[in-house]
C-alpha cells in the first residue's frame, strides 16, 4: 500500500476534502477495508509478480479442471501438493466463538520497495507499514482501522546518510485511524476476494476443484494469466483475517492443484515466524506462499528476485507482508 493511497482514501473518509453522501462513505470505507487486508485498492490490477506455469491440473483434481490449459509444463509438484494437503488436515479446531463485546483482531505488518532519484543519485528501499483491524462479531457493529508508517528501512540501494544529504523527505506519512459501521446496504455488497464479508464467504464452495475453478474464473481477464491471478486472490482472501477454519482448509487443498507450484524453502522466516514456502516462479521473479503445515497456519506472502534486475542481485526479496489474528476483549484492545 503507498502512503499516498491510505493518506487520500483517510481523508475522503473523515471528510476533509469535502462533505459526503452515505454512498460515497460507504465507497471510502471499503477502500480502506480493502488497503488494510490486500496491500492494494479494490480494483486494482493484480500484481503481476504471482507467477503462472500453464499445465494441466494434479491427477487427484480428477480431471475436472483439464479444460483449464492442455498440455504443456507439469502440475504443482508432488512436495508442494502434499504439504497444502497436511497443512489442510492440521486445521481441525473449530474457529473461536466471538462473544460479547469481543473482537477479531488481526495485524499485518508490510513491507515493500521505494524507488526515487534526488540530487543525481538514486534510492530504493523497503518502507514498512503496520495495519491493526478490530472487526466486530456482527457486521453491523463498530469497526476499527489503524495504520501506521512504522519508519523502518532496509535499504537496498544507498544509504539513510545518503539520501538525507541528498534531500530525500524520509519523514513517516501521518495516518489516522478510521472507525465507521457497516450498515444495512454495506451488508447486503456481494464482498470480493479483497473485501471478504459474511455473504462472499458463504457463497464460497469448500470442494478443492470447484473453488480452483471460482478462482480461476474471477482472476480471468485481470492479468497475464488465470493461473496467477487465482494465486492472487487466494492470497487476498487469507490475507484478511477473516477466512473460517473449512475454507482455510479448502484453499490449501485448492491450491494443491494448482499448476506450476513448487516447494522453495522448508524453513521460511517471516517476521520471526516460520513456515514452508510455496511458489510459483514467473520469468525474473516468484511470488512465495508461507504457511505452517504442523498448524494449517497461513503466515504471509513474498516476492523474491530469481535473476538481478541491474541493480539488486537475484535473491532480494522486494515486497512481504505477514498476517496474524487474535480474539480480544474490545475494539481497540490488544492480544
């Protein structure tokens, strides 16, 4: 999510740019829903770096995704099939029940690459923003956003010194917290994969090849291929926070169909957590899923550079972000 994006969407939101009708707040307030689950605004292309091998689907899809691409490069890996599919088995508890006063808290925390040139010299590293949601048990209740530009930078071309002497503005965007309530006509919106509500998430099938196809048919036309923007949306959708334990599972098990993924790192490290990257490489780069299969966790999501784009070696990772949730005992409150 840029700093610009969150800056304008906040004050269409709070109304400081102009006075609003109930529809324009509704609009605002499901933007800012959506930066604060996805890392982008609804309707927004999909990222193209969630890479795509065509193929036909694994044998245990039972052929009913083979319409989806003849020939060509092989399946998921058998590696990457059967850790989705233990990770699926590990997700057995039933999700908490929310009780009175009580909230769904999750935090994710980003980090993704800035490019800019000042003074001849050029500049890029990974900023970091931290987004914490409070969202009610009904939907009609008062909900929470709370980013935050936390200042951090790793730096990946120049130095902190360098680009302050250059006259580069480092200064962290001021960011509001947003609290609003979704009303009768929010509740009734059909949700997406980046704006997940009640509705959307029921209308889901829990059959592994049925939602592959969902998938895959809403990624098509949205970018390069329908293989990765199914990844894409997948990824979206676990990244909200909200995804019940039955679907949880039925994404995994979907998503071990899914051609072109692979294993890369049975030891992934994101924000201190650990898990088994899955990828799917697409031309320079590949867009790496973490999960932890002892658990049925889903961590976060990467980009990593697989050649040197000129300047950054390949192995550099460009973009991450992590989710982690909780029950709490009141909006605003934390674990």
């Amino acid at each position: 999510m840029r700093e610009d994006e969150m800056d304008h969407v906040v004050r269409g939101v709070r109304g400081d740019t102009a006075p609003m009708t109930d529809e324009s707040f509704i609009a605002n307030r499901e933007k800012v829903l959506a930066l604060t689950v996805t890392g982008r605004p609804a309707g927004r292309p999909a990222r193209r770096w969630w890479g795509v091998a065509a193929g036909v689907a694994a044998l245990a899809a039972g052929g009913v995704l083979a319409q989806v691409a003849l020939g060509g490069p092989t399946p998921a890996t058998a590696e990457a099939a059967q850790t989705l599919t233990r990770a699926a088995d590990a997700i057995t508890t039933t999700d908490p029940v929310l009780g009175p006063g009580q909230y769904r808290y999750a935090i994710s925390r980003g980090r993704s690459a800035v490019q800019t040139r000042q003074g001849g010299q050029d500049f890029r590293w990974l900023g970091e923003e931290v987004l914490e949601v409070w969202l009610p048990a009904a939907e009609g209740e008062e909900y929470l956003v709370r980013p935050r530009d936390t200042g951090r930078r790793d730096w990946l071309v120049g130095t902190e010194e360098q680009a302050r002497s250059a006259g580069v503005d480092l200064r962290p965007a001021a960011q509001d917290e947003v609290r609003g309530r979704c009303d009768r006509q929010c509740q009734e919106d059909p949700g997406a994969w980046q704006q997940p509500n009640a509705r959307f998430i029921a209308g889901l099938p829990r059959a592994p090849e049925a939602l592959l196809e969902r998938l895959l048919a809403d990624g098509r036309g949205r970018g390069s291929s329908d293989h990765q923007e199914a990844l894409v949306l997948a990824s979206d959708l676990l990244r909200s926070g909200k995804v019940p334990a039955d679907l949880r599972a039925a994404l995994f098990r979907a998503l071990a169909l899914l051609p072109g993924l692979e294993v890369v790192d049975q030891s992934a490290n994101l924000d201190g957590r650990r898990g088994v990257a899955l990828a799917v490489t697409d031309g320079d780069d590949r867009q790496e899923v973490i999960v932890d299969p002892t658990t049925g966790e889903f961590i976060g999501d990467r980009r990593v550079l697989t050649e040197s784009d000129g300047t950054l070696p390949a192995g550099t990772v460009v973009e991450s972000g992590s989710v982690t949730t909780a029950v709490v005992d009141g909006i605003g409150v934390h674990p």
